[in-house]
C-alpha cells in the first residue's frame, strides 16, 4: 500500500504547518490575487498545497479554471507566453471569477522565462492567482519574488509528526511506543532535524513491512534498527 496517498492530506486542514494555515486564511473566499510562492525542502507538501488551495478556491467547478506548469519540464519563454497566453484567453473563470495558475519547480525557468513571468503576473494578477513553488528560492529573479506573498514550507519535527504517525499505525493494526516511533521518525536530539512527510510515509510503510516479515517468520537484517 502507498501510505502517502492512502494518509496524504484530503483536505485544507490537513496541513497543520502555521504558514500554510495563515496562506488558507488569506486566500479564502479567492479575493486576495497577489502571488504566493511556497518555498522549501523537499517533501514538505509544497505541491499537494497548491493543488488543493487552488482546487478549493475553485470550490465544484471543473479544473479547467487551473493550469499546471512543471517548470523543471516546461521552462521555456515559448512555452510560458503560449500555455499561460492560451489559458488566460480560454479559461472560463469559476464562480469566483478567478482563475488560478501553478507553476510547480518555478525555479527551473530560464532566465527569460522569468521574465516573461513576471510580465505575465503584471498582467494577469487582477483575476488570476498564481501559486509558485520552488526548492531553491534564490534561484528566483528578485522581482518575482517580489511581487509573491513569500510562504516557507518548513520540514515538520518528529514530534509534530507523531500524532499522525500513531494514526497510520493504528489504522494498520500496528501498536508502537511513542518513543519507538520517535527513533524511526529519526528524531535525535542532538541534532535537532525535521522530516520531510515522503520520508515519513516511506519509514512507516518500512516499519510496517518488516513487523509483518516477522510476524510470518522471516528476519531480514535490517529488521533489528527498525522494529
Ligand atoms: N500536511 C501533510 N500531512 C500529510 N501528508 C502530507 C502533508 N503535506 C504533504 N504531504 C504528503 O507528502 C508528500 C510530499 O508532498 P509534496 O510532493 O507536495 O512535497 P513538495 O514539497 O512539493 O516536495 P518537492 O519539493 O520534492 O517537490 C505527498 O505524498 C503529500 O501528500
Ligand atoms: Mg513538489
């Protein structure tokens, strides 16, 4: 079983962090169109953020009031004037005459292409809320930032992460000690660290996996650093 998407977030409130709390608050009811750029490591939710934020302010109406770039794949000037140039002159608008666009890896724009961006936001942004994403946010032209209500998505803390953790376990029939699952969240005091929720889903599904191995009789090697 694939945990992320079985106990990935389904809902806004699923993301618990402060900053995307406050993002929710401030996009609700799709008034506020200034830009909002979600920066940080890896696994943090960045993109399953937008997704959601942008299909909730789209409330029932079809995505075709959402475009999605991937700007590590499509980052050419040519593809942003085109895909963002067609979209703004087709979309539909839902009921909240907005239309919304997610450029995902935004970092992965050529210079140009940033450019064009950020032309494209000056032009677009009275009805079109754009929500960036990035890994690297000084790889992005200042102006665009700029002109971006700037929201850091921050590795969570294996203490924060433990409630949800337990759920997992306890919807798979599995019973750890809090201070069991710490060690497997990787919490180590020392060096005070948080985890990304793909490394969290992956640690859990290995703690899992191996239980049940044991359980049938098998003991592969790594069993005893986890179990
Ligand atoms: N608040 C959350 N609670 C539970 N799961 C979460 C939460 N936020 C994100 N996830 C899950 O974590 C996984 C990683 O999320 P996502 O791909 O959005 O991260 P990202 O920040 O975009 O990562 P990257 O920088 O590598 O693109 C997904 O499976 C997602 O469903
Ligand atoms: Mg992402």
């Amino acid at each position: 079983m694939n945990y992320a998407v079985t106990y990935g977030p389904k809902v806004l409130s699923d993301f618990h962090h402060y900053n995307q709390r406050l993002a929710v608050m401030s996009y609700a009811g799709g008034n506020n169109t200034r830009p909002l750029l979600l920066y940080g490591p890896a696994g943090t939710g960045k993109t399953a953020f937008a997704w959601m934020l942008a299909e909730n302010l789209c409330a029932d109406v079809s995505q075709h009031d959402i475009l999605f770039i991937n700007g590590s794949m499509e980052n050419s000037i040519d593809t942003v004037r085109e895909k963002i140039a067609t979209f703004a002159s087709v979309t539909k608008f839902n009921e909240k005459q907005l239309s919304i666009i997610i450029i995902d890896e935004a970092d992965g724009f050529s210079g140009s292409a940033q450019n064009a961006l950020k032309a494209e936001i000056d032009r677009l942004m009275a009805y079109t809320l754009f929500i960036l994403t990035t890994n690297h946010l000084e790889k992005l032209a200042a102006p665009i930032r700029d002109r971006c209500k700037v929201t850091h998505c921050p590795w969570p803390m294996p203490d924060e992460l433990l409630p949800l953790a337990q759920k997992i376990l306890a919807a798979e029939g599995e019973a750890v000690s809090d201070e069991k699952l710490l060690q497997v969240l990787g919490a180590d005091y020392a060096y005070i660290k948080g985890l990304s929720y793909r490394q969290m889903f992956q640690r859990l599904e290995d703690l899992v996996g191996l239980r049940r191995m044991r359980a049938i009789g098998s003991k592969p090697a790594e069993e005893s650093k986890l179990s």
